[in-house]
C-alpha cells in the first residue's frame, strides 16, 4: 500500500505539470501506431505489465515517446494521458479491470 501511495502522489504531481506546462494527450489515429497490441497495458513493449509502465506512460507524456503507444493505452480509448497510468495502477495494486486494446 505504501508503494502505490507514493506512485499516486506521484502520478498527481506529474500531472499538475503537465497540465500547466501544456503537454498534449497522445492521439491514436486509425491505422495508427507502428505495432499491433499483443499485452494491453505493456507501455515498454517488454512482453510484461508492471509498475514500470506506469513510468513509461508517465515519461512519454512529457517527451512524446512510446515503444507501442496501443499498448500503452491501458485503459482502450484510443488516447494516451495520465488516465491510463491511474488505470495501471489500480490494476496492479487494487486488483482494478485488466488493461484493453484500444478499439
């Protein structure tokens, strides 16, 4: 429990941040990304959900970077934000739905 309080603060404080420092949700365009969705969730592409998603998710909201952005969209709406870092986090921690594919 004391781990995913720390990660939810945070989650919290990088999204104060990205909020004021106008970061942009990533997109998913039809046909869009490079890569098909094989682990829902798996932002890395290491064939494994983990916290360590969570991070990757965190850190291509900032520099715009995924290794596959479908399977970083953890929660399937076809956008990635901070929403499915929260999403992640109550997957692994709390026993939260599973990750999906983005439709």
């Amino acid at each position: 429990m004391k781990k995913f309080t720390i990660w939810l603060l945070m989650a919290v404080v990088l999204m104060s941040f990205s909020v004021a420092a106008g970061a942009d949700d990533a997109v998913l365009e039809p046909g869009e990304p490079e890569g098909a969705c094989e682990t829902p969730g798996d932002a890395n592409d290491d064939g494994r959900t983990n916290i360590v998603d969570v991070s990757h998710i965190i850190n291509g909201m900032f520099w715009e970077w995924y290794n596959n952005p479908a399977q970083a969209d953890a929660n399937g709406d076809g956008v990635v934000n901070i929403d499915d870092a929260f999403y992640l986090l109550d997957y692994i921690f709390e026993g939260g739905p599973e990750p999906v594919c983005p439709e």
